[in-house]
C-alpha cells in the first residue's frame, strides 16, 4: 500500500473519531456558505488511492485554483501572471519564495523549472507582509522553539511554507476536522520525519514538554480554547475570518490575547459583502490588537497588474471596486498591553 494512502487512513481514523463526538452538537456559528462547503468535502471520507495520489489536484475545493487554469491553452494567463511573480520577487526576494511542489498532484505554471499558482503567489505575499512587520526573521533564526497557531489553514499550503522556512516551529493548526484529511496527508507526505499530533478532545491536549516535541498539531475548532502552549508567539489568518462572526473572531483574538501572544497575522478584507455578521474585522482586531496595515502589493493577490501597467484609468476602476467590496489587506495586530 502507498505511504501516502496509509497516511490518509491514519488521519482518516482520528477525523471519524472526532465527527463521532461533534455528531448531535453541530456549530451554531456556521453561516450558510461555510455549511454548503463543508458538505463539499464529503467525498474525503471515502477517498481512493488514486485520489490521495492526486490530492493537491482536489484542494479545489478549498482554495478554488484549480489544474485547468494552468494548462497549455492558457498562454494568455501565462504572461501576466510572470509579470506578477516577476513584482513580487523584486518586493520580497527570492530568499522566502516556497515554490509549489510537484508531489501529490502538484500544479502550475512552470518558470524557471518551478512550478506556480496563485496559491503560491497568495502564500509568498503573506510571508512578504510577515517579514516587513519585522515577524519572520525571528522564526527563521530562532534557536528557541517557537509556536505557530494558523487558524483554518485549509488544504495546509501556508504551513508548508512556513515550517520550510522556520522548521524549528511548533506548527497548530485549527480548523473544521475534515479539513484534516487534506492538510494533515498533505504534510505528512512533505514532513516524513515530522512528529505530527492531533487533539480529538478538550483532555488530549499535549503538555508543555510534548508541545515542543510535536512539528504539526491538528486541533478541531471545538477544542481551541483548551490549548494552552507554554509560548505562543503567533496567530495567523488567510482568507477565513472575513467569512466568520463577529464573536466567532474575537473569541479566538480574546484566546490569544490571553496566552500573551504577541501578534496576530491577518490577510483578509475588512468586510465580506457575503457576510452580514462582521461589519469590520479591524475593528474587532483592535479590541485586543493594535492593527498596522503592511503594504505588498497594489493589486489583490488573485488580481494581475494590468491596472498599474496600463494607467490611471484602470487604477481608477480598481480603486472603485477595491471600495465597492473591501480590497485584501495584510494586517499585523501588536497585543495591547491594557484592554
């Protein structure tokens, strides 16, 4: 049997474990959208080998690049998209840029022998803002052991990144257990050697001692609140909390706040016309959080630059629509020292 496909049943095993106990206790916080795209993943549960083999090819789902957008028949896609890596190495250098892996179905427009695609560019823009809010060197520097909690990581793409730049980091991940059966086999395959944990319950989370031993830990949002690593040095957020409540963000906020995180890492819009029940998310960052906005980009990471190269008129419409629907913005929250 493919190490890969053992790799799935395992996660596969702890997931059921935890659907069994949330069974009869579903989350009341849970807006439409985020229903419909869990049941989306149903088909993870019966996963066949062939599909494990291709798995990166399924992320789809989650993250909405797909294989096809890369193909021989988008030349026209081609050339834009290279200007836009071609910007954001001369912003951010080529030191923090993580290329796509090829395993596990991997995809993309191939430069330079490497393969690229938005979700590539939309991970190194995050590590660009991280490292310009004067965060990420000290990871990758570290000698300590450091704690990372990512909060709804999806297919697992952004971990990846960051525990290949900062291996020495203790990397959470909390999300919907589901979401497991892509991020966990997803790493699992990357990290072969990396000790990976998951909680199944308030009572299985780690001590301080196995918390600096684990490379990955997998957490169901319903636990969250129970863990309580001996350092956590950063929370992060791509793309999630802009879909979620009000109490639901500033639960987690609250809970890293009370762990004396020092800063909280955020690459979202201030406000999701698809969500009625989060007027501004900066706003409820600064109730614990002081939040600086980090420049990268001119544009939104799934937007190419044809309004900066091709004049004002364009950077005109962009504006209007960026005011229209919120524009992305990388936000680093400093923790308050008085609430």
């Amino acid at each position: 049997m493919d190490v890969d496909f053992r790799n799935y049943l395992a996660v596969l095993e702890k997931v059921q474990r935890i659907v069994q106990r949330e069974q009869g206790t579903p989350s009341t916080d849970m807006n439409e959208n985020q229903v419909r795209c869990s049941g989306a993943l149903d088909f993870m549960f019966e996963a066949s080998p062939s599909l494990i083999g291709e798995l990166r090819r399924h992320c789809h789902h989650i993250s909405g690049a797909r294989e096809a957008d890369y193909g021989p028949d988008q030349k026209e896609r081609r050339g834009p998209f290279k200007q836009k890596l071609k910007r954001l190495v001369k912003v951010g250098g080529r030191d923090i840029l993580v290329t796509e892996s090829p395993a596990l179905g991997g995809f993309g427009f191939r430069v330079d022998g490497e393969l690229y695609n938005l979700d590539t560019l939309k991970f190194y823009e995050a590590m660009i803002a991280i490292r310009r809010g004067a965060i990420l060197g000290d990871f990758i520097e570290s000698v300590d052991r450091r704690t990372v909690v990512e909060i709804n990581a999806g297919w697992g793409g952004f971990a990846y990144s960051f525990k290949t730049l900062c291996p020495n980091t203790t990397y959470v991940i909390v999300d919907r257990p589901e979401k497991f059966l892509f991020s966990a086999v997803y790493l699992m395959n990357h990290f072969p050697k990396a000790v990976m944990r998951f909680v199944q319950e308030d009572s299985d989370t780690p001590s301080k001692d196995v918390f600096r031993e684990t490379d990955f830990l997998f957490v169901p949002e319903s636990c969250f609140e129970a863990l309580h690593p001996e350092r956590l040095d950063l929370v992060v957020n791509l793309l999630s909390f802009e879909r979620q409540s009000t109490s639901k963000v500033d639960a987690y906020l609250r809970w890293a706040y009370e762990l004396q995180c020092p800063f909280v890492y955020s690459f979202n819009r201030d406000h999701n016309p698809a969500n009625e029940d989060l007027a501004s998310l900066t706003d409820v960052i600064r109730q614990t959080y002081w939040p600086h906005d980090i420049p990268v980009m001119p544009v939104d990471f799934n937007e190419m630059l044809d309004g900066v190269v091709r004049g004002k008129s364009l950077r005109a419409r962009l504006q209007r629509r960026h005011e229209k629907r919120g524009k992305y913005r990388h936000i680093i929250g400093w923790r308050r020292l008085l609430l």
